[in-house]
C-alpha cells in the first residue's frame, strides 16, 4: 500500500520508491521520458485525482503530517543557524571595534545589513 498519493514533484524525489510510484502514473505511453525530465510531459493530468477514497485521504493527510513536521525541524534548524551566525558576527564586529580595525567593522556591518534584510523577506 502506498504511504501517499504520487504527484508530480515525486518525479524529481531522490528516493527511488517515491519516484518509481510517480512514474507508474504516467498515462502517456512514455513514462521514461516523465521519469527523465521530472516534469510530466501531459502538463500534470496523469497525477489528477477526481476523487479520493477515505482510506487514500487518511493517508494522504497523514502523509502531509509528516511532510509539515518534517519542514517545521528544518525551518528551525535555518532559524537557529541564521540567529547563530549574526550572533557570531556581531561578537567579531565588537573584537575588531576593540582592536581599531575599522575596515574589518565596515564589512561586518555590511554583512550583518545584507543577513538582517534578507530575513526580512
């Protein structure tokens, strides 16, 4: 039984069950073709669905669960090491400031501009 219902970003998984079930999809008589570019070459209808089962929405959703968990750790590993890397910046832009290197303080400012705009966005 499959743990979710293949679509079409299953073509481009590094996991070979996944991207093996997207490709067995395929209506269009070349499924290599599919499998090789990633994309579906039918503009994605192989991988509509009309209208699911309860037991195929049940998996799809706790397929998505685990899909949101798994995004959520990552997030915050990116949050944590983003937070991390403007806390170490500012500890070398103070270093520099004590030993008068002014140049050293522009680019660290600099930086520290560029990462704090980008987090912004």
């Amino acid at each position: 039984m499959l743990k979710h219902i293949s679509c079409e970003p299953d073509l481009k998984s590094v996991i070979p069950e996944t991207w093996a079930n997207a490709v067995t999809r395929c209506q269009g008589g070349a499924p290599h073709n599919c499998g090789a570019d990633g994309l579906c070459e039918r503009g994605g209808t192989c991988f509509e669905v009309k209208e699911l089962t309860l037991v195929q929405a049940l998996l799809e959703i706790e397929h998505l669960k685990k899909e949101l968990d798994v995004t959520r750790v990552r997030n915050k590993q990116i949050e944590v090491g983003h937070l991390n890397l403007i806390a170490r910046l500012e500890h070398t832009k103070e270093l520099a400031l004590k030993d008068g290197k002014s140049e050293r303080v522009f680019m660290i400012r600099q930086c520290l501009t560029i990462i704090r705009g980008s987090a912004d966005e």
